[in-house]
C-alpha cells in the first residue's frame, strides 16, 4: 500500500511516523494515525505501457503518453547506442585488413561486416523507439 503526505508523490507506507505530540510511532501503525500525521493511503500505481509515463496529479496517479521532446529523447538514446555498437566493431575492420594485407585467413565476412554496421547506422530509420529490433552479426 501507497501513502502520501500532505499530497506528495506517494510511496510505500512509512515503518515510522511523528505524531502531533512530538512522539514517534513505528509498526503497526493504524490508518487513523497516519492521517491525524497529512498522511492518505494511495492504491499502488497502475503499471505504465512502455510508451507511457506514471505522474502524480490533484493527489491521483495519471499514465499520460511520452511528449514529442521524451520520444525524441528515446530516439537519441537509440542513436547513441548504436554508435557504440558500431564503435564495438572497428577492431573488426582493423584486423580484417591486417589480414588482407598480410595474406592471412580472414575470419569475418567483410560483407557481413558492413551489413550489419549498416543497419546499425540506420536504426532511427525504424518506426517506434518503444520496439526497436536491434541488427545481429
């Protein structure tokens, strides 16, 4: 069970409360002291879908969809993983014309290589950030 005090965020009911009188009271704590203390018992909050967001509004729990600047965010964040995933990768590259120019067995596809470091470049080109299928090697 949630509480709020005096119409804050809520969280899970406090294992210690200060009475009015100054004194402290700890577990059990009954519902009417809680409240002679600001504080209301809350229900725990609904689960956001993915694309969702949990606020506390006029003391109640309100799931609101992510605003344009929060999906913008997601897309960013996105871009950057990606470009450590590509990152991830010169080492590949690098050995992969060592041994080329070595005349050594190469060990990965070159093609392969690039397709997957293509696909990691274009992953913003995919429609929904909340379901992003992420390129394998």
């Amino acid at each position: 069970m949630y509480y709020s005090y005096k119409g804050n965020y809520p969280t899970p009911a406090p294992s210690r409360i200060r009475l009015s009188n100054g004194l402290t009271k700890t577990d059990p704590i009954a519902q009417e002291d809680f409240e002679s203390c600001g504080y209301f018992q809350v229900e725990n909050p609904p689960v956001p879908e993915i694309h969702q967001t949990l606020k506390w509004i006029d003391n109640k729990w309100v799931l609101k969809n992510k605003t344009d600047e929060e999906i913008k965010d997601i897309w960013e964040e996105i871009r950057r993983i990606g470009d450590l995933k590509i990152k991830e990768m010169e080492w590949r590259y690098y050995r992969y014309y060592r041994h080329e120019r070595l005349g050594l067995a190469q060990v990965d596809s070159i093609q392969n290589l690039d397709a997957y470091v293509q696909a990691l470049a274009d992953i913003t080109k995919q429609e929904n950030p909340f379901n992003i299928i992420w390129p394998s090697l």
